[in-house]
C-alpha cells in the first residue's frame, strides 16, 4: 500500500476529488496518510480532517525562502514514510530537494494542455486569462511528474475541454476542474499505485 501525501494551498477541490476517488475504490493500492498545507487556514484542511486524514502545515510566511520551506517538507514527508507526493493547487515552487528526494514520484495538475501556457507565472486564474487572451478554441489540464523545470516534467495524462463563446477565466476555470482536473488526477494516482507508470526519457508509458 502506498503512503500518499497531498500538499494544497487553498480550497482543496482537487483534493476531494481524490478523497471522493478513493472512496469509490477507484484508487487501489493507495492511501492518503497526510495533507500538508502552507497555510494554516486553508480549507483544504477540513476537507482532509472530514476525511480523517492527518493534516500537518508547512507556513509558508515561517520561512525565509523557497529552499527552506522545501526542506523542511521534504523531512517531514521522510518522516511519514511518504511514496507519492501530490501537488494539488499547491501555490509555491519547491526547490530541487524534494524532487531529488522524489524521483518521478511528485504528481503536479495544471490547468492547461502543457506545453501552452505553463511555466513561471502561471498558475491559477493567470493560466486561463492566458488561455481566453491568445483565442485558443481548446484548453484542458495536464498531470505531469515534476521535474526540476517548473511544469517541464514528463507527461502522464492529459483531457482536453472546449472554450466556448463568452467564457470568462472563472468560467473556464471551472469547467477545466469539473472535466478534466477532477478526472486526470485521481486516474494518475491510481496508475501509479497500481505500478503502472514507467518513464522513459520525457515519455510516460502506461503498462496494462
């Protein structure tokens, strides 16, 4: 069974949608031994305490810099006896200790069809303004492993979701979590506790 920790920022819907995954048994081989957050009022908490999942924080403000929040999650995910970290709407980039310590086991969502509209500075509703700015007819989300490269890891899965006439970044946003995120995630999870994942080179092949 693996040890899964999920690391969120705010409202924690991905993270239900993982709790609610599990709860359908859609994600044998895996259970999720703890919530980190970086905030200690984000919802995600309760979220996870309904649940009965540990929670634990991680402040950012309690921090000087990126690397020294990273490694001080970092211990505490060893501590845990952690197999697979989750980023879900986490909202800070970690350094190259945890994904050192993580090896193709830190599963990242973002909210576009990487490799559009990714990268430094995207993140929340700035990816969707991008998105509706640039006129593209489709957008989606991504799961990625996460690589040193902010969202420049291997691909895992990927669902594409229709712009429509009169979206707003909210909107589109929306719909992006209901029919994508709130998908791809749980599945990705699923194959890797379910050993189904291999990477090879920036390719992520699904065995059967």
């Amino acid at each position: 069974m693996k040890r899964i920790a999920v690391l969120v920022s705010g409202g924690g819907t991905n993270l239900q949608a993982l709790i609610d995954a599990k709860d359908r048994g859609d994600i044998p081989g895996g259970e999720f031994a703890a919530v980190i957050s970086s905030s200690p009022d984000a919802f995600a908490l309760r979220r996870a305490e309904k649940a009965g999942i540990p929670t634990f924080v991680i402040d950012r403000k309690a921090f000087a810099s990126n690397r020294e929040m990273t490694v001080s999650l970092t211990e505490l995910l060893k501590e845990q006896q952690i197999d697979l970290v989750v980023l879900a709407g986490f909202m800070y980039i970690l350094t190259e200790e945890l994904v050192q310590a993580y090896p193709n086991a830190i599963i990242n969502v973002h909210p576009a069809l990487i490799p559009s509209f990714c990268g430094a500075g995207c993140y929340g509703l700035h990816v969707h303004e991008k998105a509706l700015a640039y006129g593209v007819k489709v957008s989606g989300a991504t799961v990625h492993f996460v690589s040193e490269e902010c969202d420049g890891g291997p691909i895992i899965l990927q669902k594409a979701v229709a712009v429509e006439e009169g979206d707003t970044p909210e909107t589109l946003q929306r719909r992006i979590m209901e029919q994508a995120e709130w998908h791809i995630l749980p599945e990705a999870v699923s194959l890797f506790c379910q050993d189904r994942l291999t990477v090879e080179g920036r390719r992520v092949h699904i065995l059967p």
